[in-house]
C-alpha cells in the first residue's frame, strides 16, 4: 500500500500540475513560456511540478470573492450573447426602423403603379 502512494502522488502531482499548466493564459506563466514549464513538469518528474506551482503562475487572490473559475472570465467580452448586448439589440431596431421605411416605399410605389395600371384600363375601355 505504502509503495503505491510513493508512485501514485507525484504521478496524481505531475497530473494536476501539467493540466493547471496547459489551462493557464500565456500571459500569466511566469519566468518561462508556458510550452518549457510543460516540458519541465513532464520531464522532471517530482521537482517540475512542484517548481510549477511555486513559481510558474501567476497566482492572485479571487477579487471581491470570486472563485478560480471565473479569474479568467475578465479576459472575456462584456457581452456573451448577442441578446445581451444592448448595442447590437439596438443595431437590430435600426436595421428594423429601415426595412420598414423600405417596405413602406415599396408599398406606396405598388399602389401607384396599381392604380397607374387601372387608369390605363379605364381609359382603354372608355376609348373603346
């Protein structure tokens, strides 16, 4: 029992180290790009991973309490979806107000040549 946790928790280590590391932005590995920490975890065993998580990321404290998960969700837009950003909602109502105005000359011109039609089919007929 003993012998298999001298190899499974610098295995489980070298894990949780090289999947911490491959999830970590460029911006925040430190000393070294992040592709040499991936070859350090993986090459020194034991002493990589440990160096890692000692000095290879930048490491901050959540601000106003937010938990790991979402330290790297500032990296993002502001807006997600498109039905949350009130600028392209807007975008979609002027869009809407042209194709209405558009619709409505296109409406007006097909009643005038409409009635401009049947003013040439009453004047055929009363010619007749």
């Amino acid at each position: 029992m003993f012998r298999a946790l001298i190899y499974l928790l610098p295995l489980a280590l070298t894990i949780f180290a090289f999947i911490d590391c491959l999830n970590t932005p460029e911006d925040e590995a430190k000393h070294l790009p992040k592709i040499a920490w991936v070859f350090i975890i993986l090459l020194f065993w034991i002493v990589g991973p440990i160096v890692w998580l000692a000095a290879g990321k930048v490491r901050q404290a959540p601000a106003g309490g937010r938990t790991p998960s979402e330290w790297h969700r500032n990296h993002r837009q502001q807006w997600v979806a498109p039905d949350d950003n009130p600028d392209f909602l807007k975008s979609l109502k002027e869009e809407n107000k042209k194709d209405e105005a558009l619709l409505k000359d296109w409406e007006a011109d097909l009643r005038r040549r409409e009635d401009e039609l049947k003013r040439r089919e009453n004047g055929t007929e009363e010619a007749s």
